[in-house]
C-alpha cells in the first residue's frame, strides 16, 4: 500500500503498519517520517530498536533476519530498520526483504522500516520492493518544488507561531526566504528555527528575515535545465552563481545546456519531418515536467533560433575544454551564462 507523505500523520493516528519501506533523496523529509513513526510505535510498547545499514555486495543478512524474525511471546516489542543507502540490496538482499515483509503480517513484536533512496523505475520494478508494496506501506518522499517551497515555509513557520505580514509584502518575504534555502530543506529547517528564537510568535517583517537567513541555497545542473526551459532568467542567473561558487563542474552544465538545445533541435525537425508534437516527445524521451516546457517551446520556436542556439552551445563546447572564440568570454562561465540567457531567452518568448 502507498501513503502519501501528506497522509502519514492521519495514517499513523488508525494505526501501524507491520513494515514501512521510505525511499527519497530529501532528508530531512524522511528524517521525520521516520522519526513520526518511531514516536508512534513507541507510544503502542515498541521499546526495543535494532539498526542495520547494508553496506557493500556482501553484507550478512542473517542477522537481520534473526531480528525480523523474533516473535516470542515474551520478547519486547522491536522496531528493525534496515538502510539500504545505495536502493541495491542484491540477490541475497532482495531474497532477504522478501522473506522479511511475507512474514511481517504475522510478527505482531516487530515493526519493520526500510530506508531508501530515491529509486528509478528499474528500482521499484523488482521483486523485493513489489514484496514491501504488498505486505507493507510504501511512501515516496518527493523534494519540495521550488514554486510550492514559499508555501512550505509559511506552513513551517506557523507551526511554531510565526508568519509573516499578509499581502504583497509577505509574498516577498517569502520568496525572499525560498531563494535563500532552495534545494536545502535542511538548512531551511533551520534557519526557521533561527527565526524563533531570535524573534517572538507573530509576524516577521522582511528586515527581520532578511537579517537572519543565510543564503544557503543548493542548486543543481538539472533543475538549472528547467529554469532556462521555463524562460526563468533571473533564477537562471542566481543558480548559475551558486553552481559556480559551489565548486561545479563547467563541462556537466554545459552537458545539460546542450543537451536540451539538441533535444528541442531534434523534436523540431520530426515535427518539420510531419511527426506529431506527442509522438516526437515520446521518441526522444521527453517527458514530466521537461515534457510541458517542450510543448510551449517548440510551436514557437523558429528554425533558424535553435540552429543559432546549436551553434553557441558548439562554441561553448570548445571554451570550457580551453579553446578561444571571438567576441565570446573567455571565462568559461560567463560563457555558460551567455548560453543560458540566450536559450532562456528564446523560451521565454514561447509563453
């Protein structure tokens, strides 16, 4: 069974699964699922804990059976995590989480939790998550979007009593505060708390935030790709500057430049080829939210702009390998930003 991460305080609130399977990339999201649960548990007699991290190909899983597997009528209750942090448990790992979630159901001493990564469709095609699926709950921990991530922060902030001024004013404080934080829920965990502590419950004006948030903001190459496919040009600048100053390496931005100027490239032609918008997404392996750029994209986009935008991101190629062009930067980074702000550019005219 699937819970939503939204429905886990609900779910728990009924009652307890006998096995949680967690997979996501955000940590301080599965931080506190996980810790909702434990709480949970605790509070129905779970006393005991035993922790496993499955660390390389070879790793015993006999004694993580021996502990999922104890159900005498006078041991204690026990809660059993097993962390996989690479999502590949193995051919023993998989034949293990099998056996662990089929006899789950029936061991009322022992709660199970299975803490993973983000898993790729291959991933969550195999035999032992499809076991944790259907002996257990599984919840998917998704990173906060940066358009819903000013919302979570308000959300995050009343809960301790504080908000910040309504209107106009608020929402720039807010967006303020995302900018600051983007791509980092754990420094934005704590950087709300930083506010409550310096500040009182009530409002926070925008001096007061801006006073005490860090910028702390992490950015990478792909949600760079979806900012300039979205025209958004400021952002894109901000995200360049943090990659940079972040230690990034020019050659993967500008991979993921290119390889978005080659794709719009490719599905203009099919489309000139008279391949329907649809079909010529799904053969290029376009889809999600890359999917919903390239359909505002491309029925504007003109022939001649993406064959210049091919040409920059060749130039381009040649100045983060060390080569001179003219009337280009030699910086491979104000290159980079010359490129982004000329494929923002174009998409931002197809809005």
């Amino acid at each position: 069974m699937q819970i939503a991460l939204a429905q886990l305080s609900e779910h728990l609130q009924r009652g307890l699964a006998p096995l949680y399977a967690l997979h996501g990339d955000e940590p301080l999201l599965q931080q506190e699922a996980v810790d909702a649960i434990r709480a949970a548990a605790r509070a129905r007699g779970y006393t005991e804990r035993s922790a496993f991290t499955v660390a390389g190909a070879h790793f015993d899983w006999s004694a993580v059976l021996a502990a999922g597997g104890s159900s005498s009528l006078f041991a204690e209750r026990q809660i059993v995590e097993i962390r996989i942090p690479t999502g590949k448990p193995g051919k023993d790992g998989s034949a293990a989480l099998q056996r662990l979630a089929a006899s789950a159901q029936g061991n009322d001493n022992t709660l199970t939790l299975v803490l993973l990564p983000r898993l790729d469709k291959a991933m969550r095609a195999g035999d032992w998550f499809a076991a944790l699926q259907a002996h257990g709950s599984t919840i998917q921990i998704d990173p906060v979007e940066r358009s819903a991530l000013p919302q979570w922060l308000a959300q995050r902030l009343a809960a301790q009593g504080q908000r910040v001024l309504a209107g106009e004013e608020g929402q720039r404080t807010l967006r303020f505060f995302a900018d600051r934080v983007e791509g980092n829920l754990l420094a934005a965990h704590q950087e709300i708390q930083k506010l409550a502590l310096l500040h009182p419950a009530g409002e926070l004006t925008q001096a007061q935030v801006e006073a005490a948030v860090l910028d702390v903001a992490r950015y990478d190459v792909f949600k760079l790709s979806e900012s300039v496919l979205a025209g958004q040009t400021a952002r894109v600048q901000r995200m360049l500057d943090g990659l940079q100053a972040a230690g990034e390496n020019e050659v993967l931005v500008h991979w993921a430049l290119a390889e978005d100027i080659r794709a719009l490239k490719r599905v203009k032609d099919a489309m000139n080829a008279g391949r329907p918008l649809p079909l010529a997404l799904r053969e290029n392996r376009i889809w999600g939210p890359r999917e919903r750029l390239f359909e505002r994209i491309l029925p504007q986009a003109s022939d001649a702009a993406l064959a210049r935008l091919l040409q920059s991101a060749h130039i381009v190629d040649g100045i983060v390998k060390g080569l001179r062009w003219p009337d280009w930067p030699a910086d491979s980074w104000q290159a980079l930003q010359r490129l982004a702000l000329q494929l923002s550019r174009l998409t931002s005219t197809a809005h």
